[in-house]
C-alpha cells in the first residue's frame, strides 16, 4: 500500500489503523498528520504528531515506551498536549444564535453549535456530552436557553427537546460526540452565530494550517489554527476511557463549557465540533461526521 501513496496519505493511514502502536506506550494520548514543530516554529515538514501528556527524558522512559524518532520511514515528533478533558454567552436571548449557553433542567450543559435541518424538523446541535450524557439523559427532555446554572428553568426556558444522539461506546473507535434537540418554535432561533452575526454557508474538510474560529458561551470569539488532522485521541470521560478517530487538533482555542462550538473557516463555512480539549489545544469532530452519523445538514 505505502509505495503507491502519498507522505500525507501514508500518516493519515498510520493515525487511523496503525495508532495502536503509539497508545500503547505510557504517556502518549493520540497520534495524527502534522508539521514538524522546531524550536515553536512551523517547518512545513510532514510528520507523524505523537501527543504525550508530558514530555520526559528519555532516561527516565523505558525503551517500550520510547517513541522513534522515525517510524517506518517517516519522521516523528512529540507534543506535549497535558491531559485532555471534555470542553461561557449566559443571557436569554431570543431568537437565540449559535454559540450561546444551554443545558438539560438540571445538568450545567454546555454551547449551542448551530441548527440543522432532515428536511422535516429544525434541531439544535452540540454535543452528547452536553445535553444527552450517554443516554443519562432521556429523551425528549426540555433543553433550556439560558443554561440550568444561569437561571434557566422549565417549561420558561425550554427551546428544544432531545431528539437524538450518537451513543460513545468504550473498547470500540468512535468519530463523533454528537447529539440534536428539536427545536419547538421556529421563531426563538436565527441561522446566525453569536459575534460574528452571519449564518453559516456551508461545510469544508479540515486542512493543516487553515485559520479558523469558533464562538463558544465561555471563551466567546477565539481565532486559531488547525495543527494535526486524521488524529486518533483517547479520553476520558463519565470516568471510562474512550477512543476516538479521524478528529481534528488546533491550537488553543477554548475552555471547559465551550463544548458544541462550531469550528468555523474564513468564509463562515463549518469545519468541526468542538469536543474536548488539554491546556495546549482543542480537540474537534469533523463536521462532516457529525452531520452524516445524525442524517441532518446545516440550517442555512
């Protein structure tokens, strides 16, 4: 397979069918496509990004832990990314924007991404974990802007109800963090997000390099770049560990509450769903899986 592919084509393999061999050393927490980072500057140089909670010396690493500077003939490089954890806009507001804070009557919740459509019904989307915490929460409960911890209460508050997410399964791969609300009357919502006042146009895949934003209810309007694509991450969550593959890693660009963000391209298209983050970059979903695992597409 690899003499007929491309270096990039041959990372991106490497993250997403051979990362075992990297989780499996102490200390390391994903693997994906990157550049060569040399003294906080960008090389261009293409390269397997190996992400550890901290960088040790090698001395005090033993040897099946160590990562090669060069694994099948490709260059490697260690970034020290601290441990990654599930990732405040407060007020009431209607018609109520992307970016804003909502939750679950009685769940500190998380950030309104944007609305979707399946043609039939308008949702709300963010995360499973924000509104839907791995079926803890049943369906069909009021989901409430403002959020719970800012005075939110129900039947008041309520704009939605949970109408589907996508379960996280431990000892499996999974690719989103998702779930969709529906929204009860069309009027309470706008196509556009917080800040920037513009809805989004449309989809794009994530490109190393690209400069993007995102709004969310904590952090607000954050600017960033993406750094690592095709990435494969373990993470904790609800106590158990969970793997997930094919995400995208930026510099940072938020903090906890602003899960369900939207990652946003120059030209307002999405590129992603904020879903976790570390002290030295945020972790998102591929927008393009989150809308094909939950069957809608982008309100606009």
């Amino acid at each position: 397979m690899y003499n007929s592919c491309t270096l990039e084509e041959k990372i991106l393999y490497i993250s997403k069918c051979e990362y075992q061999y990297f989780l499996n050393k102490r200390n390391v927490v994903g693997v994906g496509f990157g550049n060569k980072i040399k003294n906080g500057f960008d090389t261009g140089e293409k390269c397997i990004t190996v992400f550890v909670t901290h960088k040790l010396p090698a001395n005090e690493i033993p040897m099946k832990d160590l990562i090669p500077a060069i694994y099948k003939n490709i260059q490697t490089d260690v970034i020290e990314c601290g441990i990654i954890t599930p990732s405040s806009l407060t007020n009431k507001i209607r018609p109520i924007p992307g970016g804003y804070a909502i939750s679950t009557p009685t769940k500190l919740g998380g950030t309104l991404g944007c609305f979707a459509t399946d043609e039939s019904n308008t949702y709300l989307l963010t995360c499973n974990h924000v509104i839907a915490i791995n079926g803890d929460i049943r369906l069909f409960t009021p989901i409430l802007q403002p959020s719970f911890n800012f005075g939110g209460t129900a039947p008041k508050d309520a704009v939605a109800n949970l109408s589907k997410y996508i379960k996280v399964n431990e000892g499996t791969e999974n690719k989103v963090d998702c779930a969709i609300a529906q929204v009860t009357d069309l009027h309470n919502i706008s196509k556009n997000i917080a800040i920037i006042n513009k809805p989004l146009r449309g989809i794009v895949d994530a490109k190393i390099g690209m400069r993007v934003q995102k709004i969310g209810y904590i952090t607000e309007r954050t600017l960033g770049k993406i750094t690592v694509i095709g990435s494969t991450f373990n993470l904790t969550m609800w106590g158990k560990s969970y793997k997930f593959v094919d995400q995208i890693w930026t510099t940072k660009m938020d903090d906890k509450g602003d899960s369900g963000s939207i990652l946003i391209d120059q030209f307002m298209n999405a590129v992603g769903l904020l879903m976790s983050s570390s002290t030295k970059g945020t972790q998102y979903n591929p927008i393009k899986n989150v809308l094909s695992s939950l069957n809608i597409e982008l309100l606009k």
